[in-house]
C-alpha cells in the first residue's frame, strides 16, 4: 500500500515537478521547438507555478506553522513575478528564476522533511 500524503505536500511535489519543466524550457542545450528556449512553455510553465503556490497557500492546514505560510506566500509573489517577466521582459526570466530557486531554498531548509 502507499501511504497517503497530506495535499500540501502532494502540492509541492507538483511544484517542484513544474520547476524542473520551467528549467528545462529555459535551458539553451536543450533543443526545443525550433531550437534552444521555448518561449511559449516558458510562458504556459511560469503561469502554472503561480497558480499552483497560490494553491498551495489556500490548502494549508491548521498545523503548517504561520512563518511557512508567509515563505510560501513570498514563493508566490516570486513566481507572479515570473510569470510577469515570461510576459513583458523576457530577458529577466532567468534572473526571476534565481529569485524563486533561492525563496525556495530558505523554504526547504527550514521546513523540508
């Protein structure tokens, strides 16, 4: 049998799933539609992060500790942020993206496992 898992931690899975694609579509060595960085996926994968920590910060629970919420809400305004850049300035997406991988950093260490 397999163990079941509360739903933030079935959403931070998702998340970080969705983090690993955005890396992918942003990485020039791997080919994409036309070559290198897909700006559409780029674009559709940035959108999906912001939703999902702004899912993630409604389904927490009575027991997930005020100071993780207000990480997950910074995780939250970090992704928005990309998304916003993956629209308007496309050339601040890797920078975003160094913005949201350190927000999630601090995050894990102090509340992954």
């Amino acid at each position: 049998t397999v163990a079941a898992t509360p739903p933030l931690v079935d959403a931070m899975v998702h998340i970080d799933a969705t983090f690993e694609s955005l890396l992918d579509a942003v990485d020039p060595d791997l080919p994409g539609p036309h070559g290198g960085p897909s700006k559409p996926r780029i674009l559709e994968l940035s959108a999906l992060l912001h939703e999902q920590f702004r899912e993630a910060v409604r389904i927490r629970t009575a027991e997930t500790a005020l100071s993780m919420i207000q990480h997950m809400k910074l995780a939250e305004h970090a992704a928005a942020a990309l998304a916003r850049a993956g629209r308007q300035n496309p050339s601040a997406v890797s920078a975003r993206i160094r913005a949201l991988r350190s927000t999630c950093h601090t995050c894990h260490r102090l509340y992954r496992n």
